[in-house]
C-alpha cells in the first residue's frame, strides 16, 4: 500500500530539501534528487521507499514502500515535522 500527501514549505526550496536530506541521512538513509523530484530509502524499523515531486511550494511525496506497522500518518507527522513550515 502506497501513501500519498503533500509538505508545504516557506522559505527556499533548496533550505527545504536540505532539510529533508538531512532527517533521513540522520536515519542512516540515502536521498538523491534535484529541485525538482527525487528519491529516498530509509530504515526505521524496516524499510521506507519513496519520492518526491516538487509542485510549487509543496513537496509531493510517495511512499511507494514500508513496514506494515508503520503508517501513512506516522510517516507524514515525521517529515512534515523536519520539512515543513
């Protein structure tokens, strides 16, 4: 099952995508992309897949991959508590 929503951000994209790169190479995770889209993997009691889309200022995020007992809310509380506004 895939999770699907958006982070809004203030201030600059590139401050905004920093941040998220950094809470998940905090996770020991790799996040690759541009201003533009991108990918992450990350482990937090297994594994967490997705990409992101930038539309805007928001970032479209899909969690194509997780660990069944982590949820959609849970995954999106944690990063719009590192990215968002």
């Amino acid at each position: 099952m895939s999770c699907k929503f958006k982070i809004p951000f203030t201030g600059s994209l590139e401050q905004s995508l920093n941040k998220a790169r950094t809470a998940v190479e905090g996770q020991g995770g790799t996040f690759s992309g541009d201003e533009s889209s991108g990918n992450f993997e990350v482990s937090v009691m297994g594994t967490i897949k997705g990409s992101y889309t930038v539309l805007g200022n928001e970032l479209d995020i899909v969690i194509d991959s997780k660990p069944l007992f982590v949820s959609c809310g849970m995954i999106e509380g944690f990063l719009k508590s590192k990215i968002g506004s």
